[in-house]
C-alpha cells in the first residue's frame, strides 16, 4: 500500500508543523506544565481553530469526516511536540463512542462543543483491578425511575481534571469481566456525587481517579443500548490506539533526529562521535525501528478505517492494529533508551526535551495494553 500523505493531508501537516514550531516549542511546554492547570487554553483554542478537532467526526455532525489515517499527520505533530494537551483524550475514546454511540440528540447537544473547543472529554474507563481487560467493569449502573445511579472508582483517568464531560463505561448486569452487560454514559465531570484525586503522570499529563458515589444521570446520559456497548468500547479503543501509536511514531522521529543532530556536534578525542563506526550501526538500527513502526501503524489506521466502513471484520482490525502497538511498544523501548544513552548523561537532564521524549515514549508503550498484552491479543485474533 502507499504509505505517502496525499496532497492533502501533506497540507495539513505542513500546517500542523508551523503551529507547533511557532506556538509550542520546549521552553513553552516546560511552562505549561508546571502550570496549575497543566495545559494552555491558547494552545487549545489554535488547535481547534486549525479545525483538528473537526477531522474524525461525520460531516453531518460538522465535522470533516476523516478517519485515523487522515490523524496521521495530526498526532504526528504532536508526538514530536510533545504536546500535553487533551486531545486524544477528547477525541478518541470518548469523542469517538458518543459519534457512533449517541442519537442524533445526543450528537447535537455534544460534538458541536467539542468540535468548536469549548468541551473538553475524558474517557473513564480504567479499573485498579482490571489490567488491560477492557471487559473488565465493576462500577455498577443501576436503574433509578426513568434515569440511572452511578457507583465506582476508575483508575487513572487521563486528563479528568481537565474535562468537562466523562465518558463513563458501567455495568447493569453481568460478571465483572463479562463483555455483556456494559453501559456507556456521559456524565458531567462535576456532577454531584463525581470526586477525583488529580494527579501527575511521569510524562507531565494530568490525571485523576475518579470516585462516582450515587451519581444520577437521566435516561438521556445512556449512549446506545443498555448493556450492549462492548463492540463499540472496543472499537473505539483500537481508534485510539492507533492515534497513539502514530504519536509515537512523531516522538521517535524527534528523538532520531535529535540524537543524530547531537552525535554530528559532540565531539571526543578531537572528533565527532558520530564517526565512530559502533555509534552509526546504533543509530542506523533506531532509524529502521523508527521506520517499520511508522509503516505497521500506517496500515493499522488503514484497516481500523475499512472496518468503521464495514470492508473488514473486527477479527481482522484486532490482528493489526495488536501487531502495530507490539511493534511500537518494542520501538519506543528501543529508540528511547538508545536516544538517552547516545545523548550520555545529558539526557537524563530535565533541560533537555531528549529525556521528556524518553519518558512519553515509555508510557505510550503501555498505554491501551503493553507489548505482551498485545502479543498474546494478536495470536488469538489470527
């Protein structure tokens, strides 16, 4: 398949790039982050008025009607940038269950805020108990008149504190790892009942566990059927894993051409060290990891785009998108370390963004599931 950007997505990468390169470089995000918030409104508001926040909802929902492979270049961007802002938090999973979840109503009243930049989406789904095993609910939905009562605690919400609007998966009925009986909601991030201990990941994003305690939400908070919302959860979680792969693939480039940057200019016993023949086979071997992890995820956002379109099963989704995230968990390991061993004891520094690359790419390989995780989803899927 042709791994190239079409015109148009060449444009909008270009027009990504620029915006970071003008808005967001190092010294920026090191103030950013050890802001209160954690995150700048700015940066937030270009990023949707560039209309990125437009790309993968339908056109009859005001959006673009793009797909992952069309977020390419977007996440691209950011990866290198290392942008903290909640964007795929926003988009996928939660954006992307309430566009192929909510009813027209519910489309109406949300993505049009979310599009614009006024809302803010958080996915709360994670449980301390449940490891990678999406089906894995034991926050309980209980029927109460014509609405619902929340109760449950999930684990490390990515960007919650920051969030207007939760998406909360619950169970009404089953077992605790039953992929029947899930229920998606969307909840307001300060409802009554709604607490969260916020807290800072090692790559400087903003999260929270968040604690539902009789938390009611009306008949019209349920995205979809009752009980029925396992495929779509999985889905969307295969949507986003594949924006985050092509994150990683933006943080890796940053971290290859940094670290072949810094071997051309470092010198010892009178030369560049990028002269010595073991350092060139170290850096030639990151750049074809870097390269193979961006071809995988490439074609991972292809097929997670014909299955939305109904072209390919999701037997055949889960087999690669699980073979690109094993590749770009090994990746990430692989260039991240090799990058700050290359770079010698400065890049373990806070100064210098090579160590922020470092830790992100260490948490993007375990996001949505670790390299083994991934591995054993690939065999049963094949």
């Amino acid at each position: 398949m042709d791994f190239q950007y079409t015109e148009e997505q060449q444009l909008l990468a270009d027009s990504v790039a620029k915006l970071v390169e003008r808005s967001y470089d190092f010294e920026t995000r090191k103030a950013i982050v050890a802001s209160e918030s954690g995150h700048s409104e700015q940066a937030w508001r270009d990023l949707a008025q560039l209309g990125l926040l437009s790309l993968p909802f339908a056109e009859s929902d005001g959006g673009f009607g793009g797909g992952a492979a069309d977020l390419f270049a977007t996440m691209e961007a950011i990866g290198a940038a290392l942008v903290v802002e909640p964007f795929l938090s926003t988009l996928a999973p939660a954006g992307r269950l309430i566009a192929r979840c909510g009813d027209d109503a519910q489309r109406a009243a949300l993505l049009p805020s979310v599009i614009d930049g006024t809302t803010k989406l958080a996915f709360a789904h994670g449980e301390a108990a449940a490891r990678y095993t999406l089906a894995h609910v034991e926050t309980r939905a209980t029927r109460a008149g014509d609405g619902w009562v929340l109760d449950g605690t999930k684990s490390v919400v990515l960007h919650a504190p920051l969030a207007d609007r939760l998406v909360v998966t619950a169970r009404c009925a089953g077992g605790a790892s039953d992929e029947a009986g899930l229920c998606l909601f969307v909840v307001d991030a300060r409802a009554p009942g709604v607490s969260m201990k916020a807290c800072r990941t090692v790559d400087n994003q903003r999260a929270a566990d968040v604690r539902l305690e009789g938390v009611r939400v009306g008949a019209d908070a349920l995205l979809g059927e009752a009980g029925a919302a396992f495929a779509a959860i999985d889905e969307a979680a295969d949507f986003a894993t594949v924006l985050l792969c092509a994150e990683a693939v933006g943080a890796m480039r940053y971290a290859n051409e940094a670290t072949l940057e810094y071997l051309k200019t470092r010198k010892q016993f009178g030369v560049a060290i990028g002269t010595f023949q073991a350092l060139q086979h170290r850096m030639v071997d990151m750049t074809i990891c870097a390269a193979q992890a961006r071809s995988l995820t490439y074609l991972a956002c292809a097929k997670v785009d014909a299955a939305a379109r109904g072209e390919i099963d999701a037997r055949e989704r889960r087999r690669v998108v699980s073979a690109a995230k094993v590749k770009v968990a090994d990746a990430c390991r692989q260039v991240g370390q090799e990058a700050v061993q290359l770079h010698g004891g400065m890049g373990m520094t806070q100064e210098m963004k090579i160590s922020h690359t470092f830790k992100r790419l260490t948490m993007i390989a375990r996001a949505f599931g670790d390299a083994d995780h991934h591995l054993e989803r690939f065999a049963a899927a094949s």
